[in-house]
C-alpha cells in the first residue's frame, strides 16, 4: 500500500527507507545505552490483538467469509493469515505437495489487509531496486523480468480460474516535480534501457498529456507495469486455493502458537491445530503473535476514491493514459482509475502510532481531507467532487524498503514473507511460490534470490521505535515540499 519513493531522488530528499533508516540510527546510541529496557519493552508494553475491518471500496469485490474453524484438526502445513501471500502460498504448497492437508486461518475475512486496502498499482521488481540500479545490474535486470513473467502468470490464472481481476497492462508513471530531477531521471532511463529494463523519459509536455496536468516537471515510463483491483485479486487466489483441495477457515483468530517439531497454533475459539510447519502470512499483524517485531514497522496508509465520473467529466481532466502515478515526494502519493471511472488517490503523510496502536476516526478524517486537497490540486474540476469511499491500511515497511522471505525457529519449520513496501500486489504471489518451494524442499531454485533467508536491519521495540520514527517523520515533513 505505502510505498517509498522511488527512481531518481534529488541529495535533499529522502526516500521511505531513509525514514526508518534514519531512525534505526537515531535509536542506535538510545537502544545501545538501555539494552536491557530495549528487552524488557515487549513485556511492558505487549502487542496489542485486534484486527480492524477492512472498510475500503475494493472490500464490496471481497468473495463471503468461510465458516470459522469448527474443532481441533491436524494438517500438514497451517497457514496463519488469508491475504495474497497466504493465499498464493497456499495454492501453491497443494501443487507441489498434492494429497497433504494445507489449512489456511484467517482472523476476519480473506483479503482483510493490505491486500485489499492497496492502491492498485501492479508494480515491478522490488522496491528497493525499483527504476534503479544497484552494484549488480544483471540481477536486478532477472528480478524484474521474475515480476513481468509473475504478471502473466496470474493473467493465465484468471482464465483458468474465472475471475476476472481487472489487469490493465498499459504501464504506470513515477513523476518527477522538480526540472532540476528531470536530467538525471533521463540518464537513469539510458541505464536502465542499457541493462535490459525497459524504461522511458518523458519530458513535461508528454507526461501532461498523458496526464491532464501540468504539475510534473517529467516522468519516468515503465511500459510493463499496470494496475488491477486488489479485492477481485483476492477472490481469485482464494478462488484458486479452494479449486487446488485448500481448506480455508475465517473468522479464525490465531492468539498463539507453541512452537516444536510439531507446532500446536492456538485460536480465540479454542480450537488448536497441529503442524509440523507454519506459515506466517500476517504482513503488519504478525507483532501480534510476537513474531518478526524487530524487522518491519507497521505504518498506517490512507487511500480514497470517487464514486464513478460520467465521461465527459473524465475526458475533461485530460487523463487520457489513465495510467497510475506516483509522484517523488517522500511521502509518495499514488493515483489511479478505475474501469468503470473512479478515482482514487493514496499515501501523503503516513501515521505510526505507538505499540502497533490504529487511528481513531478523526485522524483519518485529517488525512482523507488532505488527500482530497492534493487531488484537487492536480484536478481542479473535482473540487465539487466528494470521496464516496476513505479508508486506512496498516503496512509494514522494512528499514531498507526490502522484502524478506525465509524461515524461523530452532527446527527452522516457521516460514514468513514480510516487507514488501509497496510493492505487494505483484511481489507476494511471487513470494508464495518461493515459500511452497521451500516447504517442499525445491530450495536450489531460489538460491539466487537476494531477499531468500533474511531478515531486515534490526528495528528496536517501543518506547525507542515510536520515538525515532516521529522525530523523523517531522524533520521529512519540514524539508518535503
């Protein structure tokens, strides 16, 4: 959902990854100072356990919810969490293991989260190597043609499964504000060209004409991007999950697990479940089973849509790609269009609360009211055009806007996929096939991958993580414009 800024950045500004980068450094001397406090804080202040509801526009696309779990059962592998990484993992575990016993549990309902709470952007590669390129060229080139090849593969899923997720293919814009971005965004397009990621330079007359504002200053192009909605990308995974022999259990709150050769998952209702491995497919809310806390931070997103817009008004804003965006502040906004002519706009100022706590409704009233200031600023003819749908995501964003896929635990049978900073809608199915293949001891193919059996740079618990982020997060604030 949020997602760093990416491409071309100016010295003076800092990308996502730089807040919690500098944070991890402003807590350092503070967290090396009162290592003992640092691990007594989970103690002090425990993870909270809730789940709020997913209130977004693409929840009315969001399949019913199963049944809960009705009794205590043994399976397999047991999959905590019902969003695309669940759900792809899922789906792919009972394609390499056919005949074991996968069981997926979900807190609320399938598509809950992030997954269903995002801005619809179908990205590739990853977000940290997104329209750059690192040290190693030729591996960022094979990662992004990994997410191209993924983008097809759920385009065949849909056929083969029914649903229809709505893939537009048309590619997707990052905008520069700024001209004195523009030389260096058309030398990062050369390079990325020459290393085999196609990547275009547009000037400030044809991003404007693709867009319908004058407001950039240039764009960066990637021709193999898109957009989709995310709650029909969720019916489809679980479409496909349940066709493949996956029993899916919702409204199934997992409070704990006992971890051992054969882990026993506790629920709210309980009922137990015994598994010799698990998967921990919870994004943000995995903190609330104590797990991969010091990896990622959960950060609140805001998103909002128009109801849909007749023609004319939509052919009056000049939108005429209707490619997505997002543009290069820090705190990136991200805007896209429905087919049937919704607008929506996301990200701005994102909200970190302490101990993994939600915004009350007022705060996200603040936040959806900027948004609509923001899109009026670039769609002045919406001014009298009110939001039909707001809603609030929680994330998790890693220090180094990386993903990490790999496994936990003495016995190392406690599998998780955290990280993927924006970059979701396309990176978490990629990495449910990484962790079916993991399971099923296929791990030779994925040695090459960078993100395989990490874990981000280590994020310090609260009171030293609320702390770091905030004083970040309004220095950012003072210098972003």
């Amino acid at each position: 959902m949020a997602r760093r800024r990416t491409g071309p950045r100016e010295p003076s500004r800092l990308s996502r990854r730089d807040v919690l980068t500098r944070g991890a450094l402003a807590t350092a001397g503070v967290a090396t100072g009162g290592v003992a406090l640092n691990e007594l804080a989970p103690t002090v202040f425990p993870p909270r356990q809730s789940v709020d509801p997913n209130r977004s526009y693409w929840s009315l696309s969001l399949p019913a919810a199963n049944p809960p779990l009705p009794a205590a059962i043994e399976a397999d592998v047991v999959i905590i969490g019902g969003g695309l990484t669940g759900l792809s993992t899922a789906y792919y575990l009972r394609e390499r293991l056919p005949g074991r016993r996968i069981v997926l549990l979900e807190a609320l309902r399938c598509g809950n989260g992030a997954s269903a709470r995002n801005g619809a952007m179908l990205l590739t590669s990853t977000a940290d190597r997104y329209l750059a390129l690192s040290a190693d060229p030729e591996l960022d080139r094979r990662i992004h043609a990994l997410t191209v090849t993924n983008i097809g593969d759920l385009q065949r899923l849909a056929v083969t499964v029914g649903i229809d997720p709505e893939i537009d293919t048309g590619g997707a814009l990052h905008v520069l504000r700024h001209p004195d971005a523009a030389a260096d965004a058309r030398a990062g397009a050369a390079r990325l060209g020459a290393a085999g990621i196609p990547v275009e330079y547009w000037d400030r007359e044809r991003t404007a004409e693709a867009l319908g504002t004058t407001a950039y200053a240039a764009a960066l192009f990637n021709p193999a991007a898109g957009q989709l909605h995310p709650g029909k990308l969720v019916a489809l995974w679980k479409r496909a999950a349940e066709m493949a022999g996956v029993e899916i259990y919702e409204n199934t709150h997992v409070t704990h697990i006992d971890e051992g050769a054969t882990h026993v998952v506790h629920t709210a209702a309980g009922h137990r479940v015994r598994a010799p491995r698990i998967v921990l497919a919870t994004n943000a809310y995995g903190v609330q089973l104590g797990y991969l806390a010091r990896a990622a931070a959960g950060v609140w997103d805001y998103v909002a849509m128009t109801p849909p817009l007749a023609a004319d008004v939509v052919d009056a804003l000049g939108w005429r790609s209707r490619a997505p965006f997002d543009d290069d502040r820090t705190e990136t906004y991200y805007l896209g269009v429905t087919r049937d002519n919704r607008l929506h706009i996301g990200g701005g100022p994102v909200d970190y609360l302490f101990n993994g706590a939600a915004p009350d409704l007022a705060a996200q009233l603040r936040r959806h009211t900027a948004l609509q200031r923001a899109l009026t600023a670039l769609y002045p003819p919406l001014e009298t055009v009110g939001f039909e749908h707001c809603w609030a995501g929680n994330v998790d964003m890693s220090f180094d806007a990386s993903p990490a896929i790999g496994r936990l635990g003495a016995k190392r049978n406690l599998y998780y996929a955290i990280g993927f900073s924006g970059h979701g809608v396309n990176l978490t199915s990629i990495a449910g096939r990484i962790l079916a293949d993991l399971i099923a001891g296929r791990d030779e193919e994925w040695r090459w991958f960078p993100y395989l059996d990490r874990l981000p740079p280590y994020l310090p618990n609260e009171p030293w993580r609320w702390l770091a982020v905030h004083a970040d997060l309004v220095a950012i604030r003072a210098t972003d414009r």
